[in-house]
C-alpha cells in the first residue's frame, strides 16, 4: 500500500474499526524492513504497520510475527514496557487485500542514538534486558527449535554480484574471505550457547525503543523468540555503548553491564564464544540484504537500493566489531 493513498488507509481503517480518517496519513521513518504510518481518525491517532510482503511470503513468517506478540504481551504483564500491537478480532496481525497489517495506538516518543545515549539510558536498558532474561518465560507456540547450522551461499553471492557489475562488488569480494571466516566461527560458537537460552526480543538496538524522558518502551517484537542470554547481552553492549564513532564508551558499557548483573550472574562464562557468537545477528542481516541488493524476492527499486546501502554499511559494521573484540574481552 502506499501510504500517502488515503482512500486505501480510509478503507482499511473503517474495515478494522478504527474509524474514519481525516487526515492525511503521514508515513512514519526509520523502518528497514516494514513500512509504516501515523492515521488520524475520528476515533483518535494510530500507527499502522504495513509488513513486507516478501518478507512475510515466507514459510512460518505469519506464524513468528503471531507468537512474537504473544511474547510482548506476556512481558508487559510481567511489567517489560512493551509496545503491543492492538488486538482486534481476537488477532494482532491482518491481512487484507493480499497485505498483512499490524494496528498500535500512537506513542508520543523518540528513539535516541549515538552520541546522545547517556548512562541512565544505559542503566534503564541494562535492567531491562537482566530482568527479561531472569522472568526465562516460556510461551505457547513457541519452540526452543533444536539449532540449524547456516552456512550461507557467499560464494554463489559474489558470482551473481559480478554478473550484475553492483556497486558493492568490490567491497565485498574484498571481505569474502573475513565473512566466511566469521561465518564459521558463529557456528562453532552456536553448538556451545544452544545449550542456555531464553525467550527474549533479540533485537534491542536504538531504533527499537521509544523514549518519554528517562522512560523506555520496547516496540518491533518480530524477532522475538529463543536467544542465548550472554549473547543477547553482548548484542545490546555493542548497540548501547557506542561512542558514535564507531568505537565504545566504557562508562555506558559499565552502566549496562552493572545494572544486568543486578538481575543475572556474569560469572563462569564462555567470553571466546560469545564473542564469536557476536557475528551472527550482522551476517545474518548482511545476507538478507545481499538477496534485497540482487533483486532476490524484492522487485521494487526502493527496496534494493536500501539492500545496496545496507551490504555496504553491515560489512563496515563486522569489521569494527573485530576490531574491538579485544577491548569487548577485556572489559567483560
């Protein structure tokens, strides 16, 4: 759908009872899978997620983005402050007109990036993710899935790229080698950190959550489901404690690290692994971005573009984490 088309929203809208529209969507920025927008109608102000269509065309697509708000919904319970999609019809995603939909109540808040995180921020976030790894909830629907090594297809990649002559072809047959090296690592590390895992969002970077001053909401639960807790915290300390140059800050580093120890114990871990394990979250989304920038279940412009930008950008990002694997060891 596009978002400025006020008939379809309108539409939509009123099929889903949230009322007449009377103003003009206003599309929403930050997403880089979905789409989303701000609707007004006579019934109040909503957020209307638009998911990928070649996203959600995937075999247990629908069934994730279901059981990923089941889990929101059982943390906010359990006091996570966590932005649920509304249910309607007893569901919280729709599909009309060969589209799904996710519908929310608008929040009046703001992601805050690098360098404006400072260490209350990192102290909120540090208790969040010890006390959602301490709650080890466990939800119906959702399976501790027994570990699928993925070795992905770089090479068959770089053949297709080349034949493309893409943008990024020389950044990335530069990196061949560094990628399938760290491919590797990631799954040596996994057969170890499968073994102690927990029902958690798994994506907790800064664009994932909403602040109102000091207070955190956690919003996009779709990749919620089962992660090693080590990881994940690693995952967030990479996130939260950046200094904006792509370095880190010891003091947000020690503020989220100190508050997560208040909840769950840091002793006798595996850091070599988990620190391998570290890969894992970028490749998986440098390959997904690689298939976008080729055209490979995307056919929009708009999309591959931003796979091209992302391919580029995800492949700095893997660089500098090993760079600072040293520095990561030392301070944990």
């Amino acid at each position: 759908m596009e978002i400025g088309n006020i008939d379809k929203m309108y539409d939509l809208c009123l099929n889903f009872g949230l009322g007449n529209v009377i103003a003009d969507p206003i599309e929403v920025k930050g997403g880089l899978l979905h789409s989303m927008c701000k609707v007004t109608t006579d019934r109040g102000a909503f957020a209307v997620k638009c998911l990928n269509p070649a996203i959600m065309s995937r075999e247990c697509a629908l069934n994730n983005v279901i059981n990923s708000e089941k889990i929101s919904e059982i943390l906010l319970e359990l006091n996570i402050p966590a932005i649920t999609a509304k249910k309607i019809y007893t569901k919280h995603v729709h599909q009309y007109k060969e589209q799904y939909y996710m519908f929310f109540n608008w929040f009046n808040g703001k992601s805050i990036y690098p360098p404006e995180i400072n260490e209350k921020h990192c102290n909120a976030i540090g208790d969040i993710i010890g006390k959602i790894h301490n709650l080890d909830i466990s939800v119906e629907g959702v399976e501790d899935k027994a570990e699928i090594s993925t070795f992905y297809k770089w090479k068959e990649f770089l053949e297709m790229e080349r034949k493309k002559k893409v943008i990024w072809d020389s950044v990335y047959e530069e990196s061949l080698e560094d990628i399938m090296t760290w491919n590797q690592k990631v799954l040596n590390a996994k057969a170890i950190l499968s073994k102690e895992k927990v029902i958690s969002h798994r994506d907790l970077d800064p664009k994932n959550v909403m602040w109102q001053g000091n207070c955190p909401f956690i919003i996009d639960w779709e990749a919620a489901g089962y992660v090693n807790t080590y990881q994940e915290l690693l995952e967030v300390l990479n996130y939260w404690a950046d200094d904006g140059n792509g370095g880190l800050d010891k003091r947000l580093f020690m503020a989220i690290l100190n508050k997560y120890k208040t909840h769950k114990s840091i002793n006798n871990v595996n850091w070599d692994v988990v620190l391998d394990s570290g890969y894992e979250g970028m490749l998986g989304w440098l390959e997904y971005n690689i298939k976008r920038a080729l055209g490979i279940e995307v056919s929009s412009e708009d999309e591959i573009m931003l796979g091209e930008q992302q391919v580029i950008s995800t492949i700095t990002e893997l660089k500098r984490y090993q760079e600072k694997m040293s520095l990561l060891r030392e301070w944990l």
